[in-house]
C-alpha cells in the first residue's frame, strides 16, 4: 500500500519516534527512487527518499499525547514478485517510542 498508520502512545514532551523498515529491490535498467514521509498527527516529521535496502527514519514527536496517530506516506508502490503481485512499499520491521533522556 501507498500508505500506513499506527497508533500509539502515551507520549511525553522530548520522546522520539524510530522506523525501521527495508525497502524492496527495484527492477529496471534505472530504478526511480521513493519518497516516504513520516507523520506524527498528520504534521510532517521527516522526509526521505531511497532505491532499496534498509531505511531509518527518526525524529522527536512534536507534543505529548494520550495517543499518537504515527504515519507512512510513500509515492510509489512495487509489486509483489508473480504470481502474487500485490503492491508494496515497505517491510516494516519495527516502531518504537524512545523516552526523553
């Protein structure tokens, strides 16, 4: 899918959000590359772009919150090798809250 969300939470004031995912090889001569946004209650954290491999995306949450609405925006999908062929984006690996120091 193009997009995906999570809820999480609490929050605290300096608590940071940490994504780590793997991107799927891309086919063609000239692999495009993708962009992903991160979002935190629909306000825009971190943008990145990549090819393929492992992506990390970090950024501090920007209020603290009983639950936190934590977004994934990619531009482009891939599909599935056949004969499956659903599209895809990512394989998320993990999402986690780190406290404020």
């Amino acid at each position: 899918s193009g997009h995906a969300y999570i809820m999480l939470g609490p929050v605290n004031l300096g608590d940071r959000i940490t994504v780590s995912a793997q991107m799927p090889q891309k086919s063609g001569p000239a692999p495009v590359p993708t962009k992903v946004e991160l979002l935190a209650d629909g306000i825009l954290l971190q943008t990145k772009e990549i090819v393929s491999g492992a992506l990390e995306l970090e950024a501090p949450l920007p209020a603290p919150a009983r639950q936190v609405k934590i977004a994934l925006r990619f531009d482009r999908t891939e599909p599935l090798p056949s004969p499956d062929d659903r599209p895809i984006s990512v394989l998320l690996k993990a999402i986690k809250i780190t406290p404020a120091p």
